[in-house]
C-alpha cells in the first residue's frame, strides 16, 4: 500500500513539475531519475502480481478435504466418472434452476391457503389418468361455457381452465400434488 501512495505522489509531482516549468517553450526533455524509474517499475509490478493474484483466487483459496488427500481408483479415471457416471443425471445447467415461477406460484398458495382443490373442481380422484380428466372437463366445460348457458359463468370456466391447464401437465400436476395437501 506504501509502495501504491508513493507511485500515485510520484507521478502527481511529475506532472506538476512538467506544467510549472513550461512557460512557452515546449522544448523541454522528461527527466526521470533512477529512484523514480525504480518506484514506477515496482508499480508495474505490484500490478500484475494484484491481478494474477485476482484471477487465480480460487485455485489458491480453496479448501483441501480429507478426499484429496487419499489416493482413490475413481479419481485416477476421471473419464469414467465425466461420461458414464449416473451422478450426473440430477445435475442442473448453469442459469437453470428447479425453482421456478410456477413452483412459488403453488408454495405461496399453499402458505396462504389459497391453493384450490384441482381434483374436486373437476370431478375426479387423485389417483385419475389423463383421459378421465380430459373426459370430465369437457363435461363441464359443456355445462358451464359462457355460451351455452348465457349466465355470468366466464369465472367458473376461468377455474376449471386453470385446473385443467395444471392437472393435464404431468410437471404440474407434480408441483402441484407436491404443495397440495387435503
């Protein structure tokens, strides 16, 4: 940190000296003695150290386990553990997450209470295939659609989408199996 303050004074003081010294004659050669040489040249160099320093961070940082001490056949043939390895069938890609949008939808529900009961607006039972909630939403859709019944009913059908779009979707209708509770 010494070494930075002197660099940074040196290099004030030379700039001043340079614009006191001028008049109108711009003739002038830049004179740097051999101290100065020295303090600008350890700058560089404390420069590049900090930045080679910065880039290799986490190579000298990281932690040493008992793992890494103790020689290993699975570690000696790391192709094997790269290529063919079940340990990577639950890996997630870098910027992908399981948490989705759609996943704090249902726990937010669940936590407040406002999670509805998909199964009973439809009519069937948890343990339903894809048919039969194909099957009883169309039933209902037939019986409640806007058009048909000329009533107010476009809520209720808004209902019995969501719960179609939710429990049709096997992905949703895990979520939603997962955070629903009777």
């Amino acid at each position: 940190m010494k070494i930075a303050s002197i660099f940074l004074i040196s290099l004030v003081l030379l700039s001043v000296q340079t614009s006191y010294g001028q008049e109108k004659e711009y003739d002038m050669e830049l004179e740097v003695s051999d101290e100065e040489k020295i303090i600008i040249f350890g700058g560089f160099a404390a420069a590049v150290i900090g930045l080679f320093l910065f880039l290799a961070r986490d190579i000298i940082l990281r932690r040493k386990t008992s793992y890494d001490d103790v020689e290993l056949e699975s570690k000696k043939e790391k192709t094997k553990e790269k290529y063919q390895s079940d340990w990577g069938d639950d890996y997630e890609e870098i910027g992908t997450r399981r948490n989705t949008a759609k996943d704090k939808e249902f726990r937010d529900a669940a936590r407040n209470d406002e999670l509805p009961n998909y199964y009973e607006m439809l009519g069937v039972s948890r343990e339903a295939t894809q048919e039969e909630i194909k099957k009883n939403f169309r039933e209902l859709a037939k019986k409640t659609h806007p058009d048909r019944t000329k009533e107010d009913s476009e809520e209720e059908m808004s209902k019995l989408n969501k719960a179609y779009e939710v429990l049709s979707d096997e992905e949703s209708r895990e979520r939603y199996d997962k955070y629903f509770v009777d």
